[in-house]
C-alpha cells in the first residue's frame, strides 16, 4: 500500500516517533513517502527514508515562551516559501498516488489526503486535548479552550485518531483510540539502572539560570543536554548523541524537563521521576506536566526554580511508576486501521 506520511516540523519528538511508525510500515510491505519540513525533515531524511521537504508555520520562543507577536512575525516572513514549497509538494503526491495518508500532526499531507478523498489517520499525542474528557485542574487554564479550537481545526475529518499518551482520560469522541507513548528501540533495548546522574533536557531556559540553580545542589550531579555553557563541578555539559542521551536516560536516577510527551512518555517508561517545567504559552506541554503531578510521576512549576527542585530530589523515592510497555498496541492498532 502507498502511504504519504506527514510529520510536523516543529519539534524533534514527533520525528523521533514517527520513525518508529514508518520503520514498521516499511517491514509490513509498504510503500511510504513522507512529508516534513526544517530539522524534523532533515533528521528523517539522514534516517534513509523518502521525504519531500517543505516549509510550514512555525513558533518563536522568547526567555522561554512563546512569543506571539515574534511568531506572526516569523510566519509572515515564511508565507511566500509555505506557499512555493507547498505547490511543488502537491505535485509529487499527485504521482506517489497515496492510498492512505498518516499524519502526525501535519497539515499539508492531511489537506491533500481530504481535497482527494483520501482515508487520513492520525498519530499524535496533541488530538488528546480535543477528544478526551480532562479533569477541570487538568484544564484550568485561559489557553485551553483555544488550544483545543487549534487542535481540531488542524486535523478535522480523520477517519480515525491514534493517541499516543502515558495518561488515560476518558475519550470523548468517536473514532479515538489512546495507546502508550512510542518508544524507540534503543528505549526498549535500554539497560535501566537509577545510579546515574539527573538528567536534565532544558532547551527554553536560559543557560544562566539553569547552571546556577544546579550548582545550588553540589552534592547532586547533573548531565545536561540541549543547552550551552561551561560545566561546573557537579554538572556535565554533553552535545546530543541519539545512543549517548539514551543511554544516560537509562541510568539516570531523575529528569527534569519540559512539558513535551516524547521525552516525558521514555522517561516515565523507563521509571524515572519527571521534574517538569512547560514551556508558557503552549498549554499542551502544560497539560501532560500537570498529569504527571497528578498521578503521583513526578511534579512541575512553571518556572524552574531552587526550592521546587530541591523538594523533588528529596522526595525520589515516594514517585510512582507506569508500567513500561512496547509498541505492540500501536502497530496492532494502525494494522488494523489500514486493513480496514
């Protein structure tokens, strides 16, 4: 069967699961070509698959926010190139001829799976925001309701809606089905110890404040990837590396993090209490970091701040766990949808 496969840009989780997803499509026989666009399309592409690149609206982070007018700014200087890249995307869908369109939260493989009656799929863990039934301090926030418009506007009309999340919430609407996060194979393949140091994925904060609050905490050691800086006694300082992150994931005793659900799904997967701190402005993040306080994971606060860290490195202990699982249920699930 050929699938055109969409992946969302912004972010480098949902490339990462998507891989997982893709790999699997491969296996069974079919034929995928996918779209994307920035780092998401470049990562995808050195992975060895077919992509065709386009450019798509992205998001400005300011001090680490989402900076409205900055993002208009952004996407009005992106509109021309949306539009060039888009048209010349189209046409070679028009000659791959999908038979079916997943998308992971991508709007251009949707659209054109929609205007050509084309069955389309999703896989994501945003849509959770839309077609579940959240507790009301889940949803307490002025960004929910026009979070939620977002979402559904993004990927109206799919024939169905796959969830990838570590929480459960009642689902809501028709043609939904919540399944654990995506693991990579060398999450699954990981050798998961506690006697490591805490890990510390911080992309939004400043260098400064961030290194300075960890040197607060010298009998702790900390690994921290995502930012730069000049490494201190008890903070090591490491430039991505896909098997290396992994392997310190596995053997952290501890994560702090933002409120993003592909990091936050390995974490909690491989046991590891999670000290998150969403990004303001993108209610998404703030809503997984909230369930990971309230089902007793880990805790969050919107600011990463000295006395919040220090209650959650004192409290290790008392966190539970999720049961860690593969992939079966996803790849059984979109098996199922696409023999359908």
């Amino acid at each position: 069967m050929r699938i055109l496969y969409g992946v969302v840009g912004e972010g480098m989780g949902h490339a990462t699961r998507s891989k997982v997803v893709i790999r699997h499509l491969l296996a069974r026989g079919h034929t995928v070509l996918i779209a994307s666009a920035g780092r998401a399309a470049d990562f995808l592409s050195h992975a060895g698959f077919n992509v065709v690149k386009a450019q798509e609206l992205g998001i400005d982070y300011t001090d680490g926010a989402v900076n409205s007018a900055g993002t208009l700014a952004l996407n009005l200087g992106r509109l021309p190139g949306i539009l060039a890249t888009g048209g010349a995307a189209w046409v070679k869908f028009d000659t791959f001829a999908p038979q079916f369109v997943i998308s992971d939260f991508d709007s251009l493989a949707s659209m054109y799976g929609r205007t050509h009656g084309i069955p389309v799929i999703s896989i994501d863990n945003m849509q959770a925001i839309d077609r579940c039934a959240h507790a009301p301090e889940i949803t307490a926030s002025p960004d929910f309701e026009i979070t939620r418009a977002i979402v559904a506007a993004r990927l109206p009309g799919c024939a169905h809606y796959v969830i990838t999340s570590f929480f459960y919430p009642p689902i809501a609407k028709p043609n939904t089905t919540l399944v654990p996060p995506i693991l990579r194979d060398a999450v699954l393949q990981a050798r998961v110890t506690n006697d490591g140091p805490v890990l510390v994925y911080q992309t939004s904060m400043g260098d400064a404040r961030l290194l300075e609050t960890l040197s607060q905490f010298p009998s702790r050691q900390f690994v921290v990837y995502g930012t730069t800086g000049r490494a201190l006694a008890n903070v090591m300082m490491k430039a991505f590396d896909e098997q290396g992150f992994v392997d310190d994931l596995a053997r952290s005793s501890a994560v702090i993090a933002n409120g993003g659900m592909s990091l936050l799904g390995e974490a909690l997967s491989l046991g590891k209490p999670v000290y998150s701190v969403p990004v303001r402005g993108q209610f998404e993040q703030e809503m997984n970091a909230r369930y990971v306080e309230a089902l007793g994971l880990g805790m969050m606060s919107r600011e990463f701040n000295a006395d919040t860290l220090r209650r959650f490195l004192g409290g290790l202990g008392g966190f539970g766990r999720i049961v860690r699982s593969d992939n079966g249920r996803l790849f059984q699930t979109v098996d199922s949808l696409l023999a359908g």
